[in-house]
C-alpha cells in the first residue's frame, strides 16, 4: 500500500454546538491520509490511474461547508465521499481540527481523529 496526504487544508466554517459559533464561524484545519495501490499509476504516469488529491481536497472542503453541530459527523461524512467517490483508495484517515475553540480556556485546537477501511 501506498499513501497520500493533504496536511493543513484550512478551511473558515461555523461548526459548533453553539448559537453564536453558527454566528461568527471559526477556523478550523483538515489533515487527511489515504492508503492505495498507486504502482499502475507510478508507471503509466496517467492521473486516472492514481487517487487525485485534487478531488480529496474538493471533497474536504465541500463536506467543511456543510453545517454541522459536531466534528465527527463531519469527519464521517469526509470518509463516506472519499470511499464513494475513490474505488482506489482502501484505507483513509482523517483528521478535523478546531483552531481556538471555545471552551473556556487557552487550546490552541480541538482534533477528531477517525479512520475507516474498505
């Protein structure tokens, strides 16, 4: 198995259970690995052959702008796309993170971590 990573994708959303983070919005960042079998495209040199990060990033961000109360059913929903959308990719993992979050102290993030396989 091979892998690809998208590190850092920063988004500007309004995720949150509180009526004032649907409000004003936060920042938030999106690390996401995938595992496939990238040999055909390693030697056809063919972007059909391989999973195009372009399209994973296009998935995180859309999936981003879609409000949620909590980040793990945004994280579920970025995994159920990639696998629906990527025959190739067996395995992904990815991470939401929510830059300064409110929760009554000094956090540089809150991070949902989740992982799923075919």
């Amino acid at each position: 198995m091979h892998k690809i990573k998208l590190n850092n994708v920063r988004v500007f959303t309004n995720h949150g259970c509180l009526d004032e983070e649907e409000r004003i919005g936060s920042d938030y960042r999106v690390d996401l690995e995938i595992s496939a079998d990238l040999t055909k495209s390693a030697q056809t040199d063919y972007l059909k052959d391989t999973v195009d990060y372009v399209s994973l990033n296009r998935i995180i961000k859309e999936e981003m702008a879609i409000r949620s109360k909590l980040l793990e059913q945004v994280a579920k929903r970025i995994l159920d796309r990639i696998f629906k959308e990527e025959p190739l990719v067996q395995q992904a993992t990815v991470q939401v993170a929510k830059i300064n979050p409110p929760i009554g102290g000094d956090v540089e993030s809150v991070i949902i971590e989740m992982s799923e396989s075919r």
